[in-house]
C-alpha cells in the first residue's frame, strides 16, 4: 500500500513538470490571474462607464459587424466581441456567465489541442484557445484530465501494468486556481469554486470543464 502511495504521488509530481500538462494548462497559465486582467481595475468602478456599442443586446446576442468592431480592444466597457470558429460573433459581459454556444466553441477548440490519444498536445491549437479564452473578457478556469502511460511498440499509450490507463493512472488539474492535482472533475471543479468564491470579484471568473484527455506518454 505504501508503494502503491509513493507511485501515485509520483505520478502527480510529474504530472506538475510534464510538458504535455504545461501545454494542457495553456502556455504555462497555471497560476492565479489577478482580477485586473485585460486592463480593466481589480473591482468594478464606481465611476460610470461610458455607454457600450453593445447597449440594448444581451449575453449571447449575436452581433452586427459595425458594433462588433467597436468593442475589438474597447477596455472601458465590460462588453466583449466573441468570435466563434464558424465566425459568428456574440456578446459577452465580463461579470456575467458565458453564453453555452460560447462555452461550446472554447470545448471545441480544446478538443483541437489533443487529438488523439498519444499525439502531442498541438502548442498552436492551445495558443488559439488561450487567445480565444482571453477574447471572451473573463478569467477562465480551465479543469483539464491528464493520463500517463507509455507507448509499447507504437501501439498507443499503455498503463504501467500495459494495460490502457484508467482513472487510477489520471488526475484532474484547475488551471489558474491555486489549487491540487485531484482524481475526479468533480473535485477539481469544487477546488476551483471554492478558491473562486474567496476573489474579490467572483463574477470575473468561469470554471469550464474539458473533456479532451491530454496524455504524457513515454516511449515504451
């Protein structure tokens, strides 16, 4: 039991160097973004905004070309133009939650990243997403799921035993939350609501489970 403890510890330890998990947690983005990111103060601003292009729309309205090129690099307002990958742009509003088409765009171009199982995570396909998470004008969390194994005469990642890695062989990691590798989603994704909750403003932030599984796998 004591060396069985040891192996998973170990596991966890390369899983916080592996380049694949830095690739997964997007360019090295796995400490916590303060809440003044994106040029804007830590707290919303007493001072009133200027009127946004945006007035009148709702979060995930899609909008015109005219008023979506206002908002491209307007810091003052909270308003976002998203693009999505069939170019459709949407509205996004930094303290409220994202739209699901647009949490469903950022899952589809994760699923991008990784493939398939064994292959690299892809650094361009990650630099679209971090940039496409960055567009949105909120703090995304990402929950990510890493395997280990290794690669037995071409034939795909093995576990340890050479079977193909389950759970056991898996750990859960919160990207931007300063929080512990964990064995489900579901408490990878508690860690990072619960660190959420102590922000000085929350609404800054969205938790966004991925369901693509990033793999480190060494040559067997």
């Amino acid at each position: 039991m004591a060396a069985k403890g040891r192996a998973h510890r170990a596991r966890i330890g390369r899983a916080l160097v592996s380049p694949v998990l830095l690739a997964a947690l997007l360019l090295g983005a796995s400490g916590c973004y303060s809440d003044g990111d994106y040029g804007r103060p830590s707290a919303p601003s007493a001072a009133p905004l200027p009127e946004s292009p945006a007035a009148g729309y709702v979060v995930g309205d899609e909008l015109p070309e005219d008023v979506a090129a206002e908002l491209v690099g307007n810091v003052r307002v909270d308003e976002r133009a998203y693009e999505t990958l069939d170019g459709t742009v949407l509205l996004t509003r930094r303290y409220e939650p994202l739209p699901p088409a647009v949490r469903d765009d950022l899952l589809e171009r994760a699923a991008f990243a990784a493939p398939a199982p064994g292959i690299d995570a892809d650094a361009g396909a990650l630099r679209d997403l971090e940039a496409a998470m960055t567009s949105t004008g909120k703090n995304v969390i990402t929950v990510t799921r890493t395997c280990f194994g290794s690669d037995t005469a071409g034939e795909g990642p093995q576990a340890e035993d050479g079977e193909v890695p389950d759970d056991s062989n898996c750990i859960w990691y919160a990207s931007r939350a300063m929080t512990e590798p964990t064995a489900t989603s579901e408490a990878a994704v508690a860690a990072s609501e619960a660190w959420v909750a102590e922000q000085a403003t929350p609404g800054l932030y969205e938790v966004l489970v991925v369901p693509t599984t990033f793999w480190t796998v060494t040559p067997g």
